[in-house]
C-alpha cells in the first residue's frame, strides 16, 4: 500500500508517487493506495480550521481509514510518502497493530524542521535541528505563522517523544548520503536509514551542443532566481538565459529584468513537462541555483537523462548528484558573481561542456533510471519485510 498526501501546490513529491506506483504495477505487483489533499482544508468553516490543528498530531479519521483498508486490502507492507498534514502520523499505529511493517520516504526535512526545507530568511537555518523544533515558533517559520508552526512542531514533538519515528517505521529512505547524515544528527536511527534516489522516465538524449541556458523551477527566493538574475547582470558576454517557471517572484524578476536591459533573458512561464523536455534538449547546460539543502531535484535527473551538465551551488544534496568538473560545475551558494564566472567559463568551454554532458547521461544510466530504481527499492521492501518477520 501506497500512502502519500499532497499539498496544495504540486510538486516533485507528486511525481515520485505517482512514477513508483506505475512502476511497482508495471513489474506486476499488486498496488493500493491512499491519498489525501490539504485542499480538504478549504472547505471547512472557521471553527473547523481551529479543530483541523489538533488532526496535525492525530487524524482520528485517517487512522479509522486505515484500519479498515490494512484488514480488507493486507498489504505486505505500507510505503508512506508523506503524512502532512490532513492523514497525519496516526496511520503508523493502525500499521504496528495490523504487524503490517513501513517504510517511510523522507523527502524533505520535515521530521527536523516545522518548514521542512532547513531555510529561513534567504539562507539555510538549522536552529530547530541543533535546539529542537520549539525554535521555530519563535520565527513563525511555517507559512509565516506562530500558529500553525506551534502545531507542526506539537506533532513533531509528540511523536519523537511517543517512539513513532524511532519505532513505527521498519525502514526509512532518504534520497542522498547528505540527507540521511542530517537524519541520524536529528536522532533517527542510522541502521534503519537506507539511500535511494529518485528516478525519472529516459527523456532521450540530446544532440547538439546548445545555443542557449535553461533554468527550470519554481520563481521563489529559496530556488535562487535572484541571484540567477544578477549573475546575468554581471556577464561580461552576451549569453542566452531561458527561465521556466512561475512563482510569486515573477512580476519582481520582470521588472528587474526590464530595468537592467536584459535582452538576453527570457521568461517562459509555465510550461508543460514535455516542452520543458524539448527545451532541455536544446539547452547548453542547465542552471540550478537553489539556496537550500534541497530533497532530490528531479529536475537534475532529467537533465543528466538529456546529457546536459549541470551548474549548481556547492551545498547540500545538490554538490552530492552533480560531480564538480565532470558533470556539471559548483558555484558558491547565493554568490552572484561566482556564478557568473562559472556561466562565463561553461560558455566558453563547449568541448569540455560536451565532455560533462555525455558523463551526466552515464551518471543518470548508472542510477537514476527505472531499472535500478526498481532493483534498490525491492532490497528494501525485502529488508522491510524480512525484518519484521
């Protein structure tokens, strides 16, 4: 059985659900799910947003939900995605009393931070990893609300101290070596924490070196795009930039990018995953400059799976996926001019950009197709299994 509930804006956790249930039925097995949506949250009146904060800890609903489908379904194991906020962690209980085991994909960081992304105010934050999560109430940290991240950091704290972290997940999978470290320094337990990256369907690779650079994400501070836009302003060269995507930080980049004259610049907007897909293809590098620790960036893999290296900053999960002069390029995190340079020497560089392009394909055939993605994932439901025998 499959579990995931998701948010109300889409996002790469979604797509990872969805590409390991096609995969899991495709290799025959036999799937079931269930999904909840914090757009449930809308529907309620007043007083019912204020009940809501207490299912943050226990959905009495979610955990009467689950007992039902683990008796009528008897799955071998429960795979959760992700619990917040409308299924919540009560399900674990109704999976230890139907000796059904779980493993848990830690997508994000929400079991150390209320935020769940370990930034805050336009750099990395790890106060509540090094203190406790009752730091981030203080900065209001979730949804810029002392509220609801007072209640994110109840159901953090209620569940650490209750054993459900520590006792209820048979086996749980981080996406990067980097990611599992920060787990076991915020008390999960290092012998249950196995690496499996993400994978993504073979978009096929390029031909051709590119005549253009690509940015693709979310137009948000934490994704770095205004630091992408002053490096461009400080080009000393002439370089095409597309950038897709939409945000609350568009209309701030299209006025930035009117004011300085950025001819080369163009927003895309929001496009459909198959252009973006073509618009790779015809890209010389892509430019990824997020300014926090980041889960998994699908986006990475797609790239490599086109055989197009990758500029990134050196800071968490990403300086792990992209290998600094082989498959991509490390500029330091949030500095605009080293990107600069970096973008400046990628340019003029095509032969060794060629080079980076074909070992970014490898690196995507070496681990990040369906094969091998199917292949960790059943050692692990096997583990799983096998443990709680």
């Amino acid at each position: 059985m499959l579990v995931h509930n998701s948010y109300q804006q889409p996002g790469g956790e979604d797509v990872v659900f969805n590409l390991e249930r096609q995969l899991l039925e495709s290799a025959g097995h036999e799937v079931s799910t269930y999904c909840r949506s914090n757009w449930e949250a809308n529907n309620l009146s007043p007083l019912g947003k204020v009940v809501l904060l207490k299912g943050f800890v226990w959905a009495d609903d979610s955990r009467r939900d689950m007992v039902e489908l683990l008796r009528r379904t008897k799955p071998d194991l429960v795979h959760i995605h992700n619990t917040f906020f409308r299924i919540s962690p009560s399900i674990y209980s109704a999976c230890q009393e139907a000796h059904v085991p779980v493993v848990q994909t830690l997508h994000n960081y929400r079991l150390l931070c209320p935020k769940a992304t370990l930034y805050r105010d336009g750099h990395v934050c790890e106060e509540c990893l090094d203190h406790g999560v009752w730091r981030g109430i203080y900065h209001g940290c979730y949804r810029d609300s002392r509220v609801t991240t007072a209640a994110t950091a109840l159901m953090l704290e209620f569940h650490r101290q209750r054993g459900t972290w520590n006792n209820l997940v048979r086996c749980y999978v981080a996406l990067t070596q980097f990611a599992r470290q920060k787990f076991i320094q915020g008390g999960l337990p290092a012998d249950r924490i196995r690496v499996k990256p993400n994978f993504v369907q073979d978009p096929g690779v390029r031909t051709g070196g590119g005549n253009y650079s690509l940015f693709v994400g979310r137009l948000t501070e934490d994704k770095g795009v205004l630091t992408l836009v002053k490096a461009w302003q400080q080009l000393r060269q002439q370089i095409p930039l597309r950038i897709s995507g939409d945000g609350p930080l568009r209309a701030q980049l299209e006025t930035e990018i009117g004011r300085s004259g950025q001819s080369t610049v163009s927003l895309l907007g929001q496009i459909s995953h198959d252009k973006i897909l073509v618009a790779m293809k015809q890209a010389r590098f892509l430019v990824f400059p997020s300014e926090w620790y980041e889960g998994f960036p699908m986006t990475i893999a797609e790239a490599f799976g086109c055989g197009m290296p990758v500029i990134c900053p050196a800071l968490g999960s990403m300086q792990e996926i992209v290998d600094d002069g082989r498959t991509g390029l490390h500029f330091r995190p949030g500095d605009a001019a080293d990107l600069a340079r970096k973008v400046e020497w990628a340019w003029s560089h095509p032969a060794e950009l060629e080079q980076m392009g074909r070992q970014a394909r490898s690196e995507y055939d070496t681990h990040y197709t369906s094969e091998r993605n199917y292949a960790a994932l059943m050692d692990i439901y096997q583990e799983a299994v096998t443990a709680s025998a």
